[in-house]
C-alpha cells in the first residue's frame, strides 16, 4: 500500500476476506455498511456469524477492529443469561457470560 492508502478486510476467525484495497480512508459507518451488503448472502450452515471488519494500512499492516457485521441465519439462545448471539468469530460459539454454547442451543428452525 501507497502512503495514505487503506484496506479494509473481514475476518471470519480462520480467513481474511479483502472487502478494499489501496483506497483513501472510509468513513466507518459506510465500510461497515459495505460490509454488511458483502455478507448478506454468506452462509455459515444456516448460523448468524459475527464476522470482524478490520482497517488496515502501511503503519498498521495488523489492522485495527472497527467493528463487526453478521451473516444471516440461526442465533444461539444461552441458557444462562438468555441472551441472543451469532457465532463469533473464534472456534467455539461463547456468551458474553462465558458459557459456551452447543448445537442443542440454537434457536429452532422456521418451517417453511
């Protein structure tokens, strides 16, 4: 990347998905509005996942959150706190609380 250039990629917890590269700096809402756009039609086997948005550039080539998006689909319903989540980015599906969630924890599926 050129000085003053940005990127801007989506990680899933295991892959880097470019959204831009080599563009001037976004404003965050419309990066993650773009974002959002990008996944709509993402399928994680029918699971909601929440999927990170990161900016990236010369002096940051690490990237820095800037917020999250989420894919459509089935949410985990903790049996603890009884809050709703997708899927976080990381291999285990974990509430804020701490609990981890099972398969027997998503929310039940629409007939159709």
């Amino acid at each position: 990347m050129g000085k003053g250039e940005y990127g801007y990629v989506i990680y899933d917890g295991d892959t880097w998905y470019t959204l831009y590269d080599h563009v001037e700096r976004m404003d965050t809402d419309i990066v993650l509005s773009l974002a959002a756009k990008e996944v709509a039609n993402w399928d994680y086997a029918g699971i909601a996942q929440r999927l990170d948005v990161y900016e990236t550039s010369d002096e940051d080539v690490y990237g820095t959150k800037i917020g999250s998006v989420e894919t459509p689909g089935r949410l985990y319903q903790c049996r603890a706190c009884y809050s709703s989540y997708p899927h976080p980015p990381q291999e285990l599906a974990v509430c804020r609380c701490g609990r981890v969630a099972t398969t027997e924890d998503l929310e039940e599926k629409e007939e159709e």
